[in-house]
C-alpha cells in the first residue's frame, strides 16, 4: 500500500470526503476537534486505499479486510489504542453517511472492531489532599493580600528588612489563579470549558456558571461559596490589572498575563503547580481536577445521573467510571484495615 502524504485524492473521494465533513459540522454538531480528527483520519485512509495495481481504489470496491490493513498499518507506526480506537469510529461513522446518502450500497465497516484497551482508572486527589490544595491556595492569596498592604510592622520595629512586596500584577495572577482552581473543582468543567467563559456566563447571584461543552451543548452548572469568593475577588481587583488593551481582552473572564483571554496550556501549568507540591498526591492536569470533583461527589453521596448532567456527559456509560474509582479506593481501604483482608 501506498504512503497517504505521497497520493492527493481523486476529485469523486474529496467530494465525499468534503460533503461527510459537512454533514458532522452541519447537521452532528460536532466539536471542532472531532471535525478536524475525523477529516484527518477519513483523507488517511482514502489516500492509503489502493488496487494492486497501484490504482485509487473506488468506495464501492473496500472491504472489511482493507480498513484492517489500515489500521494495521497504524498500529506498525506506533500510533496508540486511543488514537486507533478514534479512527475506527470515524471510519464507522464515514460509512454510515455514505451508505445513508447514497454513495454506497453496503457498509464494509459494520464488522470492524475497536481495539481492546486496559482500563486505566484516572488518577485523582483525595478528598483531604483536595483540601489541602485549596487550602494552600486560600494562604498563598492571603499572604500576598497581607504584603501587599505594606511592610510587616513587626519587622519595623525589629529593624529588619521586610521582604519586598508583590506588585499588582503578581497579586493579581494569585487571584486569577486561586479563581480558577476554585472553579474547576467546584463545577468540574473541561479547561476548555473554562478558558471560553465570559464575564457574562457567571450568573453571581444563583451561583451558576454557563458553559459551551462538546458538540456544542449549552449547560448551567452550580458553585459553591469559596469559588464565590475568589471570582469576586478576581473580577473585582485582580482582572482589571492584566488589561492592556479592552479590545484585546474582550468579555474574557480569565485573562493571560498579557492581557488576552487565557489558554488552555497556562491553566494546566497552574493546576500542575498546584498539585505538584501536595505529599502523596499525583500531579494532575485540569482534566484530573474534573475526576477528582466527580469522584469526591460519588463518594458523598451524589446520584451518577446528577454527576452526569454537572459533568456534560452525553451518557451515562462516561459517568459510571467514578463509582470504579471509588470501589477501587472502597477495596484499598478494606486491605489496609480489615484483619482478615
């Protein structure tokens, strides 16, 4: 088979192709990102399909056995169980639009396989490690709140030097990011979610935050009392400080340290710090802190449905892993103290 960078496709497979794309941003909804992987995913594997003769091989000649060699031919340049799990979707759902719209009679794909995987319990904070966090956080913005209202009197009186205090830009990137950790963990949104927030997506007095989630679904998601607090506080006295240019910064609710709307790789720097400096505990992505929410819920009680609209899963099946996580730790626990474990 041929390298798919060495071939264009032929115009009757980029119509097809385009039209398929079309059809996932038009009438699926889909993200994006699920537009842009499945696109690329779909040119791979035309561009891979050849006659033995070397000749472009037409839609309606692909059996079961080439999407195979494909995904073979994936697996022998490393491309993970993930990654080829995502293609065998997108290559399902590519058929089924073909043989819906007419370009196809059979579906060769309707006996393809996705890969078997381990399942890997995500890594997630305990509930007392979690507090430990937020509470860190809580003291590292105080303590800059303290230096910055002056020198310690204490030290002037002793004659000793006092440490030099932040400035406000410094104050205000505490407040951001004590604002930030406060929110992933009290709503459990995506970092996704959170960088796309705008000032009027905070619904203040019910404590509700509004976020665009996959495919483009709208949600309301509840916060507590301390994520109150550090928003207001941000908002109030910290955001204004990293505005260069209003233009620029926009309705953006988290603003990067020049000024424009924050990104995703900052937030995750952040949430790393973070957990990064807690005794026992994993270093985390915000992903992790979205577990972490989840799984301490479930453990407290909260019904998996409840979960499941708080988290924006579109079924259930996503939100059941929580309950895994916390059998898991159920069963740790019971080696640990049970005299007959």
């Amino acid at each position: 088979m041929a390298d798919p960078a060495v071939h264009s496709l032929p115009p009757a497979h980029a119509e097809v192709l385009d039209a398929f794309v079309e059809d996932l941003r038009v009438h699926r909804n889909a993200s994006e990102h699920t537009v842009r992987s499945y696109s690329s995913d779909i040119r791979s594997l035309l561009a891979f399909l050849r006659a033995p003769d070397g000749e472009v091989l037409a839609l309606e000649s692909v059996e079961l056995g080439n999407l195979r060699e494909w995904l073979v031919a994936g697996a022998r340049a490393g491309l993970s169980t993930r990654t080829r799990a995502r293609r065998i979707a997108a290559v399902r759902a590519f058929f089924r639009f073909c043989v819906r719209h007419g370009h196809l009679q059979e579906n060769p794909a309707l006996r393809l396989t996705a890969p078997r995987h381990a399942s890997r319990l995500p890594a997630v904070l305990q509930q007392q490690q979690a507090r430990t966090m937020l509470g860190d956080h809580d003291a590292g913005a105080r303590t800059v709140d303290d230096h910055s209202a002056g020198d310690n009197a204490a030290d002037r009186d002793a004659g000793t030097t006092a440490p030099e205090p932040p400035g406000p830009r410094a104050l205000a990137l505490a407040r951001r990011d004590r604002a930030m950790i406060e929110l992933l963990y009290a709503t459990g949104i995506r970092v996704s979610e959170l960088v796309g927030l705008d000032l009027g997506d905070v619904d203040r007095e019910k404590r509700l935050v509004t976020v665009l989630g996959k495919g483009n679904k709208q949600r309301r998601v509840p916060y507590g009392a301390p994520a109150a607090e550090a928003l207001e506080l941000w908002e109030s006295a910290g955001r204004r400080v990293l505005v260069q240019d209003p233009g620029r910064a926009g309705a953006a609710l988290f603003l990067g340290a020049r000024g424009g709307r924050i990104d995703a790789r900052r937030v995750r720097e952040v949430v790393q710090t973070a957990t990064s400096g807690i005794s026992g505990a994993p270093q985390l992505s915000p992903h992790g802190l979205r577990h972490s929410a989840a799984t301490h819920m479930v453990e407290n009680g909260a019904d998996l449905r409840q979960v499941q609209e708080l988290l924006g899963h579109a079924t259930l099946s996503s939100t059941q892993i929580y309950t895994h996580v916390s059998l898991g730790r159920l069963r740790d626990s019971y080696r640990q103290a049970h005299p007959r474990a």
